[in-house]
C-alpha cells in the first residue's frame, strides 16, 4: 500500500481536496491518510462532515485572529512531529493558504514528494492577493506535480521555468465538488423574500482590510438602501477583522440579510438563488460561472482571468464608486445581465479528481 497524505486546512482547501480525496479512497493500492491542520476549525468542520471525511490526524491550530508569521510559524513545527511520524510516500495539498505553503516546505524538508493541487494561479503581483501569490509561488517551487486547473495556469507555470512533463492540466476540483452538491435538492436554511432579487454577497480578503474594506460596506449600503427590489444575502466571515465591519454598517437594514457562514450544500442552494453575486472569493468566482450567475469581484486583479474574459466575471474592485456604479448597471440592463448569466464552465468538466488520482497510479506502478 503507499501512503499518500493529503492536507486541509481551510473551508475551500476542505471542499477542493474532498473529491480527490473520494476518489484517491477508491484504489485499494492506496492507503489515503487525511490531516486536518485546522488553520479554521468550524468552517473546516463543515465541509469536512458534509463530504464525511474524518480526519486521522487534528492538528487543531486555529487561534482567533492568528497572525501570518505565528501560525506559520506553529505549523511548521506541528507539521515536523506529524512526516516523522507518518513517513508518508506522497503529500498533496490544494491552493494558496498558510497551510498548503506551510505542507510544502515540510514535504521539501522531509524529502516526500509533494503534489501542488491547482498549481499555476498567478496574478504576478505579490501584493495581490496577499499573502496567497507568495503561497502559492513558494509551494509551486517545491511542487513534484502540478495539477494545473487550466491551460492558462499551466502557462504560468512554463513562464516560470516548470518542466512541461511535471504538469497536468486537469481542471479544478472545485467543479467535480459543484457537480456533487448542485442538484441536491438542499434548502439555504434562511427565509428570503420571494419577490425581490437576491444578491449573494461574499468577503475576506487581507489586502481588503480596513478602508477598502470599509469601502466594501458602505457601497452594499448604498445598494440596498437605493434598490427596494433587491435584498442582500451576506454571509460573513467570521475573520474579526471583517465581521466587526460588517456588523457595524450593515447590521438593521430590512433588505440586508447578515448571518454566519452557511455550511457548503446551503451555499451552493444560495448561489442557485441569487440573480447575481458580490465577492471577492477564488472560488465563488470558479462556480457562479457554471451555474450561470454574473460575479463582481472585489479585486483589483485576478488568478482567475477565463472567466473575466468569458465576460461573465467583472473585476470591480474595492472603491465606493466602482462598486455602486458596476452593481447599479448590473441590476438595470437586462441585456448586460443576460450576456454575464449565460453560463460556462472554464475551470472544470468535474473529472479533475480522476486525473490526479490517474497521475498518482502511474507513478507507483512505474516504482513497482
Ligand atoms: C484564510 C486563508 C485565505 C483563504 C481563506 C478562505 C491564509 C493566510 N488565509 O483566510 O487564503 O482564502 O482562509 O476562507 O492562509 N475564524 C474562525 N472560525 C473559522 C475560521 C476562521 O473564527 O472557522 C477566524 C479566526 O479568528 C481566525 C481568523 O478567522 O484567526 C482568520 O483565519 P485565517 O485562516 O488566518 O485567515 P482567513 O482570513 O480565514
Ligand atoms: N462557501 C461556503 N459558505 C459560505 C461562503 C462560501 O461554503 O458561507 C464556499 C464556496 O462555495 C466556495 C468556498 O467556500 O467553494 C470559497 O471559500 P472562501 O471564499 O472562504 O475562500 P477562497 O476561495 O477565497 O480561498
């Protein structure tokens, strides 16, 4: 049996590594270890219980409002405790979090070979999004394989020197996690007005963090209050540096709904729901694509340039005049709307689990 550890950390790594992990448990050559670095804890959890993963290993390392050098820091230690202990022969972790970062420079050190799910975002501006470019950079570095989401991430990569045979282009496991969820007949759990248009709201980004953020706030305000017909569905973050925010502007405006992060079936109901969504989210903006749903995005740039250049993803930034202008317009053209909600998949087909697990078989039968 070879031993193939895979790492969650975080709500999206958790629901990005939960097919490929599905899958990896259906080859009886594999024996499929799960560590939980619990960098979040409840929202973790979630995803975690919803695909019924249990994790083997709980490092349980969230603290509130962690700071970027400690939990790395915290990390790097627990994770040293944790290869010596478990030897495993491969190592895969998804994404651009503290942890994958964190995973990486273990398996480097512990000379396991490590496997880079959805490898190759690049913004090319280390700044933006902060700190995930250097995350996802470093770990990209160390990287044996790069399970690349597309043909532009595989590019990226080429651009940076990755030799051709170490990448896969397979899609992004976000998709086959999508495809599992989305015709489950799964209710959101909140009551919302039938008649108005619901705008899905979503936001946590750092480089985000105070007067952007702010920014954020007052401009979805300012929506509400102008626009009767809409209501607001905003799950925040339970990060303090956004959930205070939140709470503060946003809180007693009748057609601004304010609650805790759903658990990831609920989301996906409420992505469903909406006529369009606000975020700054990576993977929001992979999924509302394949269900048809236009994504403002509060950014200045963007990993994700297919679906910004499908046109049915609008980088809109975090400035108050930006936000309401590109929000009102989104709401009043119908033929701008129709244009952005047509609906197309270019991050995934839902088969990109199988691929890494295909790359993985490979490689130790050709060790055999
Ligand atoms: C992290 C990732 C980010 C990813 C995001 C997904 C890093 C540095 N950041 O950002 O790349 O896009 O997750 O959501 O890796 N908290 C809770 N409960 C939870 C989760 C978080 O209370 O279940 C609070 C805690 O106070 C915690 C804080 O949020 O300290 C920040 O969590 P952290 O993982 O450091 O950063 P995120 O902003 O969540
Ligand atoms: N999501 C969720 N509940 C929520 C908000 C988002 O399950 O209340 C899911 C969403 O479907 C997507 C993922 O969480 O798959 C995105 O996570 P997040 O925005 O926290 O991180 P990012 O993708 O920006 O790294």
């Amino acid at each position: 049996m070879k031993k193939i550890l895979c790492v969650v950390g975080t709500r999206p790594e958790a629901i990005k590594m939960a097919p490929v992990i599905l899958e990896l448990q259906k080859n009886p050559d594999f024996d499929v270890r799960i560590l939980a670095t619990a960098q979040h804890r409840h929202m973790l959890d979630q995803v975690l219980g919803f695909f019924n993963i249990d994790p083997h290993i709980d490092l349980n390392i969230m603290r509130p409002n962690q700071a970027l050098t400690t939990l790395t820091a915290r990390l790097l230690l627990e994770l040293d405790d944790v290869l010596l202990e478990e030897k495993p022969d491969v190592i895969l972790a998804q994404g651009d979090t503290t942890t994958v970062m964190t995973v990486a420079l273990a398996a480097f050190y512990h000379r396991i070979p490590f496997g880079h799910v959805e490898a190759g975002l690049r913004t090319w501006d280390m700044q933006n999004p902060f700190p995930e470019e250097a995350n996802r950079v470093i770990a990209g570095r160390l990287a044996k394989w790069h399970f690349a989401p597309t043909k532009g991430s595989k590019e990226n990569l080429l651009r940076e020197g990755v030799v051709d045979s170490d990448i896969v282009v397979t899609g992004n496991t976000v998709i086959d996690a999508l495809l599992m969820t989305a015709d489950k007949d799964i209710e959101i759990g909140i009551d919302l007005p039938a008649d108005k248009k619901i705008v899905l709201v979503t936001s946590h980004r750092r480089e985000n963090f105070g007067e952007p953020f702010n920014d954020i706030c007052r401009a979805l305000k300012h929506l509400a209050l102008n626009n009767q017909n809409v209501h607001l569905l905003y799950p925040v973050h339970p990060n303090p540096n956004v959930h205070k925010v939140a709470h503060d502007v946003l809180s007693g405006i009748d057609n601004i709904t304010l609650c805790d992060p759903l658990d990831y079936a609920p989301f996906v109901a409420a992505m469903k729901r909406s006529y369009f969504i606000i975020s700054d989210s990576g993977g929001v903006q992979e999924e509302a694509p394949a269900l048809g749903k236009p994504v403002l995005v509060l950014r200045e740039e963007t990993e994700r340039p297919e679906a910004v250049q499908e046109g049915v993803v609008e980088l809109v930034g975090a400035s108050f005049a930006k936000i309401v202008a590109s929000t009102q317009k989104l709401l009043d053209d119908t033929a701008v709307y129709s244009e952005m909600a047509r609906g197309v998949s270019p991050y995934g087909d839902g088969l990109a689990s199988r691929r890494i697990s295909g790359v993985l078989k490979e490689y130790f039968d050709k060790k055999k």
